[in-house]
C-alpha cells in the first residue's frame, strides 16, 4: 500500500511527537510505500487551517542523524514544511510527490485523543485527513489515546492501526464496501498493550469553555496578553457518552471508528417556519419602490 502520512505533532520528538516514527517504521517493515510530509513544529488545535500571508519554507528531517536539514540528504529523509497540517498534504500531493499515485492519505497518529465533536473540530491531525479527502483521495485519521510512551503500548497501537487501516481500505477496494462519500474514518486507539474490540461510532457531543488565560502583567506597559490554557473540567465532569458514541468505546477500552464527511454538514429543519417570507416581500416592496 502506497501512503501519504502528515500529522500535527511535528517531526519526531519524545516529549511532543513520540509516534510518528515508530508508527512509520512499523509500515515500512509491512512493506507499505510510505512518504512523509510533516508540519516543522507543533502545530495542534489547528483544524483544516492555512497561513496564507506567510511564506512556506521547505526543510528536511535525516532520519539517521535525527537533525533538521535545509538539504535533502537521504532519500528516506521526512519533509518538514513551515505550516499547517493541511498545507503540507496539499504541498504533498500537488507539488511535492504530485506525479505519485497514493491508495491513501493519513492524518497521525496523534499523540493523545481526538474524540467527540469538540476535539475532532479542531485537530491538526483530522485537518490532515479532511486535505487528503478534498484532493479526492481515501483518508484517515488516527490518534493513540491517551498520553503514555510505554513501548508495548506503542507497538500495540502501531499494529493496530495498520492492521484497521488495510481492512477498511480492503473492504472499500476488494468487497464493493463503499469508502465515507466525501469523507474519511477517524480512528481513536486505546495506549494498552493488549488489542481492543473494534466499534463503529458516533461523535461524542461536547461543548468547553474557556481556552484561554490572562496573563497577569506586573508592568501595565505591556498591554493585555492571553496564553492558551484550556479549561476542561466542563468536559472531565460529563458521563462517560452515550453508548455509540468514540468517548463511549474508548472509556471502556473500544477501538473507535467514526466515518465522517469532510464538510460542515447544513441542518434543515423543514418543520420550522423563519419568517422569511415577511422578509422576502419587504424586500420586493423595497425593490419596486426604487423601480
């Protein structure tokens, strides 16, 4: 299997990025095809975002040296961009490796969660996958759930997700099972050592609060300042999600599989009237006085 692989944890890093380069290996020892595009530092919490004033710079990661390169010096060195997650699948895909055929796209894995509606929203690594789908390639997002480093959980995970990847591509190519139309599949792995009952699901919903904190200035000079620093004991005290649901199945240690459309979806509610047609006819009263 030939993949495109971006995330929004940055190149390789035991404290921020601690999956991507095992999980990576793991697929080259299967024999997969594997092309890395990563973001060049933390880039979380961005959802399907770009940076379009700024420029976007191209570097390397040498997988031997672990060092950050201006030149490509391996031909398994990683591709760093200086943007988001979705910028460097769609620098990936249309520049980068644009005479490459991919059977797929994945976001991650994601060093911790991304579950319900308010992590999935804003995930960099969701972000990654929905790019993929908008090029009109298959795609997935995968997140290791929740943030432990032990290395039988991450070998675990490692298969897992591999072996979950295939079976949904297989289902798609080999038993006429269709592939989300316009969409993906958003996986949550449990970090046990052990392998987990897999489950199709639903969003969580979810609503937080405040994401951010005032920083408190000696010096009134300075001005206001605010640093991210969310607040989720709205969401630590919810229950455990409605049974279906991906906070559902990874609370009691299910692998969670959501299929989901890359778009905003509209809710029609037809049994509502608006009061449009008020509206609508002052509009045209207003249109035929000026006529």
């Amino acid at each position: 299997m030939k993949v495109l692989i971006s995330n929004d944890d940055g190149p390789p890093s035991l404290k921020e990025s601690p999956f991507i380069l095992p999980f990576i290996e793991h697929l080259e020892n299967l024999g997969w095809d594997v092309k890395v595009c990563l973001p060049d530092s933390q880039k979380s919490w961005i959802a399907k975002s770009f940076m379009i004033k700024e420029e976007v710079q191209l570097r390397y990661f040498n997988r031997k040296t672990k060092e950050i390169t201006t030149e490509k010096e391996n031909s398994n060195d990683f591709y760093l961009l200086s943007g988001t997650p979705a910028t460097c699948v769609n620098i990936a895909l249309n520049h980068l490796f644009k005479d490459e055929e991919f059977d797929l796209v994945i976001g991650g894995p994601n060093f911790g969660r991304n579950f319900s509606t308010i992590f999935t929203l804003a995930s960099g690594t969701v972000g990654a996958a929905m790019e993929g789908v908008l090029n009109k390639k298959k795609a997935v997002s995968v997140s290791f759930c929740f943030c432990n480093q032990k290395p039988e959980c991450i070998k675990n995970c490692c298969e897992t997700a591999s072996g979950l990847i295939e079976h949904l591509y297989n289902l798609s190519v080999k038993d006429n099972i269709p592939w989300p139309e316009n969409g993906m599949y958003n996986i949550n792995i449990p970090m046990v050592d052990y392998r987990c009952p897999v489950h199709i699901t639903d969003f969580h919903k979810a609503n937080y609060g405040s994401l951010f904190k005032k920083v408190e200035e000696s010096n009134k000079a300075a001005g206001n300042r605010f640093i991210f620093s969310p607040d989720f004991t709205a969401i630590n005290n919810e229950p455990d999600g409605l049974p279906g649901t991906d906070k559902w199945a990874l609370m009691n240690k299910y692998v969670s599989v959501t299929p989901m459309v890359a778009s905003f979806q509209t809710t029609i509610l037809n049994d509502i009237d608006y009061g449009f047609d008020s509206l609508n006819e002052k509009t045209h009263s207003s249109i035929a006085t000026k006529i």
